[in-house]
C-alpha cells in the first residue's frame, strides 16, 4: 500500500535517483538464477579486522565500564591516538580535545557537517565524479552545487583557473579528496598548496576526505591537507578505520582540523547520537597504534591486486592506467557505450558486478569502477569470463584502423 496523504520533505526528494538500485535487483536476479557473481562493485573490504584489534574489543567488552553511552565527544583515550597518529604520520600537532572529533564513520561526519554548515540555496563547490556523500550531503542540506568537472587531461585533478571568480566569491565550501575514490587519482603537494591559497583568497571552507591516507603503493606517500601551512585555519579533514583496517561494519572515523568547524559539528551531534560504542573506540587506538608492518602488508596485498587485474586487463585490449592508491581501477567504457549499459552488459554476460561512473556524477559518465575487493584467483576467474565473452577486447579489435 503506499501513502498518498504524506510525502517525504523536500530534501530527500532534491537527491538524484540512486544508480545502484537497478544493478542491485539485476544482482538479485542473478543470484536467483544460480549465477556465480563476483561482485568488484562496492568500496567494501574483503578481509577481516586484524587480531588485535579484535581481541582488543573482545577485552574492552567484558569491562562493564563500557557499556554506558559513551561521552559525547569520543573518548579522551582514542582522541589521543588519533593526534599521536597525526604527529607520526604527518608530523601534524592537533590539540586532542578541540581539534579532533570521532565519528561513526566518515560518511556520517561528512554528511552532518553539510547539515551544521550549510543553509538552503548555499553555494558548495564539489567535483564531479566524487564519493557521493560529497554531494548528497550537501543536496540534503538544501544547497545548490556546482559541479567541477576532473577530467583526464587534468589527471583527474580540480582546475581551480576554471572557476568563475563570482563562483569563488560566493561559494562556501569545497569538497575533495585524494587518493580519489572512484578515479584513483593522487594530487601532488603543490596541489595541495594551490587549493589552500585559493580558499584563504575566496574563504572558502576546505573539507579533505583523506579516506585512502594508507592505501597507497610503490612508496608513494599521500599529503594531508594539515601538512600545509595555514590549512588549519581553514579546513578539515576527515578519515576513517573502513579501509585500512577492514572495520567498514565497525562504524568508526573521525574528523580533525580547524576546532571552530569541528566545534559546530559536534554540537549538532550531540542533539543526534551519543558516537562510538566505547568498546570500539578502545579498539580503535589499538588499530592506530598497530605496527607499520601491519599497514606494509595490506599496502602489498592492494598493489599485488591492481597489478594483477591491471596486466589482465591490458592484455585483454583495456586500455588501464595504474593508480598509485586506492583500492580502484577506473576504466574507459568501450566507445559508444554509456555507464550504465556497460556495467549491465558485463554484468549480464559474465556475473561480474562494477560499478557505472555516472553513480558518482555526471563527471563519471564513460567509465566504470572496478574494487579491488577480492583475491587474485577470483579476479583470474573475472578475467577468464571477460576473454571468453570477448568484452571490450572485441570491441577495441574491430575499432583498430584497418591499414
Ligand atoms: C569508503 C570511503 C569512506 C569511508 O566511509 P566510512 O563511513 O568511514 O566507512 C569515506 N570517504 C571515501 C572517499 C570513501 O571511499
């Protein structure tokens, strides 16, 4: 039955239609039919949160301590790990109390911090493709958006000099993040340096997704906004547990930066949810503290996947460029197909689900996201199904110039 005296508020009808509904009931007819799918669609780890991290958690639950609401604002204990882990990575001081914030996980941060920022018809600057809670946060909030494009040429890179100086004038925040998700492009430090004048120019608030901060391979190192000088009076920065650490079912990130914006949203969600379950922050400063050798490993495990998948690939005629992190490959749809119809036809014909670009914006259209989410033998078998469908190999042989 639906209802046809209520209708949802405004701002839920301002999102634009979920992409991923029709591959999920594709995917759910798939699996009815038997088919063995393997699903290179979600940013969703494969593996399980390390040992000591679970014992950790396993401990911290049979305290009876913990299991009251937990204090508003994170516990004092992961705080403190989470500026050790700071100075260690980045050599970046935080004050613990004022200038970090833990959250239940990053999406949640991101998204509540449009609502504590931004007012109706507010003007957000946001790339396109991005991590949709870039986007819908801020669409939830009632702002209208302006998109920047990335675009290869750029290597995926925001052009600041394309920016309309009334744009700058008036808009009040620019999201971003790299190592990218969904393209996997990485910005050098001078990048970094480019944007933060540029927002001290416009005052613009900066809020960095650094979600990838260890994911990154070939000794390649990823910069942290905070690293650069004057940052810090302008901008956040947001990081998460999920990936590194497998724990994306845990819930847990946190925010760091400027303490007057990281204040607002802590205030909006004290009126929303209590954080963390204390067990799992206790578990969290574990995970922080883990080993370097413990980072090298999943490091290598990534880097042994893109190569992989990427050698595959080429050989099959994709035309892959090798990100230096993430755990994405972001691939050119055959000419002529859209997003969407390429990732339904593969899907169809060989059971492996990738996600369409155009699910993180228009900017997207024309490529397709491939996860490094499962083992090598899985992704032999994904390979094995794209030869003898003859995907986009076919097509780039009969495309060949003929001479
Ligand atoms: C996966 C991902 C996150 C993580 O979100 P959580 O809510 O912390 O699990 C954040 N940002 C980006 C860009 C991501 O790809």
């Amino acid at each position: 039955m639906t209802l046809d005296w209520i209708s949802p508020a405004d701002r839920l009808r301002s999102l634009p239609p979920y992409v991923f509904a029709r591959l999920d009931e594709l995917k759910a007819r798939a699996r009815e039919q038997g088919l063995d799918l393997i699903d290179l669609g979600m940013g969703n780890p494969d593996g399980s949160a390390p040992q000591p991290v679970i014992d950790s958690a396993i401990a911290a639950l049979r305290n009876p301590a913990n299991h009251g609401y937990p204090p508003f604002e994170g516990t004092a204990n992961f705080r403190r790990a989470i500026a050790d882990w700071y100075l260690r990575c980045y050599d970046v001081p935080l004050d613990s109390d004022s200038e970090a914030l833990p959250l239940l996980g990053s999406k949640e941060g991101l998204t509540h911090l449009a609502l504590a920022y931004i007012n109706p018809g507010d003007l957000i600057l946001v790339p396109s493709p991005a991590y949709p809670p870039h986007f819908r946060g801020p669409l939830i909030a009632g702002a209208r958006i302006h998109s920047l494009i990335l675009k290869p040429e750029n290597d995926w890179l925001i052009d600041l000099s394309a920016i309309p100086d009334e744009v700058a004038r008036e808009a009040k925040i620019l999201y971003f993040n790299y190592p990218s998700n969904p393209t996997g492009a990485t910005a050098p430090r001078e990048f970094y340096e480019e944007v933060v004048a540029f927002a001290r120019h416009y005052q613009i608030l900066l809020v960095h997704d650094l979600c990838y901060a260890e994911l990154a391979f070939d000794g390649y190192q990823p910069t942290s906004l905070l690293e650069i000088p004057g940052a810090k009076e302008i901008g956040v920065e947001f990081h998460t547990l999920s990936k590194t650490y497998n724990m994306a079912g845990w819930r847990v990130g946190f925010v760091v930066g400027n303490r007057h914006i990281i204040q607002g949203l802590r205030t909006l969600k004290t009126n929303l949810d209590y954080g963390i379950f204390s067990a799992l922050q206790t578990a969290a400063e574990t995970a922080l503290n883990l080993p370097d050798s413990y980072v090298q490993a999943v490091q290598l495990r990534y880097q042994q996947r893109r190569d992989f998948l990427a050698q595959g690939l080429t050989e099959l005629g994709w035309n892959i460029t090798k990100p230096k992190a993430t755990m994405y490959l972001w691939v050119q749809c055959p000419p002529g197909q859209s997003s969407t119809d390429f990732a339904l036809s593969v899907l169809q014909q060989t059971g492996v689900v990738l996600t369409p670009g155009n699910a993180f914006g228009t900017g997207g259209e024309g490529y397709v996201r491939i996860s490094l989410i499962a083992e090598c033998d899985r992704l032999g078998e994904a390979l094995r199904r794209f030869k003898q469908a003859g995907i986009y190999y076919k097509t780039e042989a009969l495309a060949a110039p003929a001479d």
